[in-house]
C-alpha cells in the first residue's frame, strides 16, 4: 500500500507540471533514439563493407604481376611479370603458413556458352580446386574442380545457378554437354557464390591446365591466390614478403620495385576496416551519450525545482518521522521514471524507424541496419543510470532540508 500512494504521489506531481516533464522527458528520448538510429546506421554501414570483403575469404593474399619499373641486373624496366604454374607449385611448398592456394585466369573473348538451342554469354574462369573455399562457392548440385581434373587437363565445368537456368531451364544439367567457345565440356557441378550477387552466378569454373591447354596455348596464371593459415596481420606481411622474396628472385625484378608484383593484404585490410569501425561506434557512443547527458541535465533541474517547491511539504514529512532515504527514494523514483518512460519511447522509436527503413535502403556499401539486443541492453543500462543521477543530486538536497528551515521558508 506504501508503494502504491508513492507512485499516486509520483503521477500526481507529474501531472501538475506536464508541459515542463514533457520537454525534459524529449530530450532524454532525443538522446536515445539518435543513439539508436546513429548505432543502426553505422552497423548498416558495416555490415555492407564487410560483405564486400567476406564475398572471399578474409584471410587471403591476392597476388597479382606488373610490368617492372626500374632496370635490374642488365634487364631493362618496362618488362611484364607473367607468372606460371611453377610459381604455383614453388609457392605452395615453399612459403610456409599457407593454408589454401590457387591460381586464376580469365578466358577472354567471346564467352558464348550454348547448350541445343541456349546460349548466352558468361564470365569463364580457369582455377585449382582450392578457389573453391577461398571464393566461398557453395555447391548445390555435383561437385567442383578436383586435383584429378588438373592433373589430366578434363574437359569439364562447375556452372553457377544463373547459367544453369539460363541453358537448362529445369532441365537436369549434371553429366550433360556445353558448349564452350566451340569446345564440348561436361557438367559436374551448379554453385551459387556466397555473396549472393548475380554477377557471380553468371560465372563457369573450369580447370586453369585445360584452359591454359585448350585456349591459351600458354602456361599462364593470372591470380595467385594464398590464404594465411594462421589469420594474423604480422603473418600474412611475413608471408607477404616471402612470396614477394621469391617471385622477384625467379621473375628477376628488383624486390623494391612495387609495380613489379602485387600483392592485397585482405588480412590486414580487413584488421583496419574492423579497426576503424571499432572507433566509429566509440565515436557515435560519445556524441549519443553526449546527447543523453543535455537530457539528463534538464531532469536534473526539473527535480531541483520540484525540490523547492516541495521544500514545505518535504519539512512536514521529515517533522513527521519521515527519513533522510525515503526522501532520497520518493525523489530519485520520479528522476528514474521520467528518463525511463522518455528513454523506452525514443529506444522504440529508434528501433521502429529502423525496421521501417531497412528494406529501402539496402545497397551495395550499406545493409540491414539495425539496433542489435546488446545495443538495447546497453541503452537501457544508459536510461538506469541517467535516471539515477539525474535524481541523486535533488535527492541529496531534498534529505537535507531541516524541518524548521522548511516551516520557516513557508
């Protein structure tokens, strides 16, 4: 029963200033639901950059030829770095800490890729059987490039699901025949990429000695690409520096000269993305709780004005037995109820707008931004505590009120 005439007593001096209680109370829910939509925002933002990286594995250095820009050891600059399969082979038995490899050509030229009356043009991509984890490739039907198709240079191809569709319709594709730039080759496998996007469902694998044999007429791999067994920043540089080592001591360029060779640290790019996004939520953090602070501020004095209002009434309570704590209490609830109510709407406001918003805006760099259960937990910890010590002070005051000095005030 004590409780309950508290909380009449709470809603009664509520009601008797609403106008003043609404204004501070928006400003704590301001705080909140810019917390909220600041929060969301940037996970959009980061959810979409990480997908851009997670598209392939993360941990993987590409590795890619230039052209030389400076003379070394009698060789003019202006030389071309092509790499072949013994690079390959040298790599993945020298360079120590490799988890996957595998090279990557593109077939150039007309990709006119045709099954009976079908056809269409697609993107055809010659790699090892390790691109397969490395490009984060699922299967759906068959299987991918094996060891045993590279070894004996066979004549067939993984589709993704846009060329399945696009030549088979429902046609079962395992185990049949396209056409590929004039030459038949068997499909063994349907895949969607990952990430989901179209592009990378419009794409043939095959394997990279077939094509080097059937359409290059060359020993040639474009991409080298290495995964770091150990996912750590300071071993993909060691292993960068390794690879570096010896492709310029086999393709005879200078090791300084960076337009040689290239190489894409993703580990380490993707160290910094995490980084930087790491201080973009410590800086929203700051300017939303900053916000909250301006809100916390004005309950504080609406409480302090409350105070003196009630400065006669609290030297009444006091002469009547009432306790320093229970005034601290009585004070200290109105403080928690008000930044909670006005927190709670502006946290579901935030939270609504979001879910609102989403489905519009999902672009390449920004999707699904949204407020997380450990961004809620966290805001409403931040409500608790501002009600707390927007309250402390005015509670503190108010427990100091003698009685005698308040009968004397009236």
């Amino acid at each position: 029963m004590f409780i309950i005439d508290r909380w009449e007593e709470i809603l009664s001096t509520i009601k008797k200033n609403k106008l003043r209680t609404f204004l501070t109370g928006f400003s704590v829910a301001w705080g909140i639901f810019m917390l909220i939509i600041l929060l969301g925002s940037g996970q959009g933002l980061e959810n979409g950059v990480h997908d851009q990286f997670e598209s392939s594995a993360v941990n993987t250095l590409w590795v890619w030829g230039g052209e030389t820009s400076v003379a070394y050891k009698g060789l003019k600059p202006g030389r071309d770095i092509s790499f072949e399969n013994d690079d390959y082979y040298n790599i993945k038995q020298q360079v120590k800490g490799i988890e996957y490899i595998a090279g990557r050509t593109h077939v150039w030229g007309d990709n006119t890729i045709s099954y009976k009356n079908e056809y269409g043009n697609f993107d055809i991509r010659s790699v090892h059987p390790d691109y397969v984890i490395i490009e984060k490739i699922n299967l759906l039907e068959g299987r991918y490039i094996n060891p045993f198709d590279i070894q004996r240079t066979l004549k067939v191809a993984s589709i993704g699901v846009a060329v399945k569709d696009a030549l088979f319709k429902d046609e079962p594709a395992l185990g049949k025949y396209v056409n590929v730039k004039g030459v038949p080759f068997m499909v063994v496998g349907v895949f969607e990429d990952d990430d989901g996007r179209q592009d990378n469902q419009r794409v043939v694998y095959i394997p990279i000695t077939t094509a080097q044999k059937v359409f290059m007429d060359r020993d040639r791999i474009s991409t080298l690409a290495v995964t770091v067994a150990s996912r750590e920043v300071e071993d993909s540089k060691r292993m960068e520096d390794d690879i570096r080592a010896k492709m310029a001591a086999r393709h005879k360029f200078d090791l300084e000269d960076e337009r040689a060779m290239f190489i894409w640290n993703a580990v380490e790019e993707y160290k910094k993305v995490n980084d930087l996004f790491a201080a973009i939520r410590w800086f929203i953090w700051v300017i939303g709780i900053g916000t909250i602070i301006a809100g916390i501020v004005g309950v504080s004095n609406i409480m302090m004005i409350t105070v003196k209002e009630r400065t006669n009434e609290i030297g009444i309570r006091k002469s009547m037995g009432a306790t320093p704590n229970s005034i601290i209490r009585l004070i200290m609830m109105e403080a928690i109820f008000i930044t909670g109510m006005a927190g709670y709407i502006g946290l579901i406001a935030g939270i609504g707008l979001l879910e609102l918003i989403s489905p519009h805006i999902q672009t390449e760099f920004f999707r699904n931004p949204e407020a997380n259960l450990q961004v809620a937990i966290s805001a409403t910890i931040v409500l608790i505590l501002a009600g707390m010590i927007a309250g402390f002070i005015p509670a503190r005051k108010a427990a100091a009120i003698k009685p005698i000095e308040a009968l004397r005030d009236e």
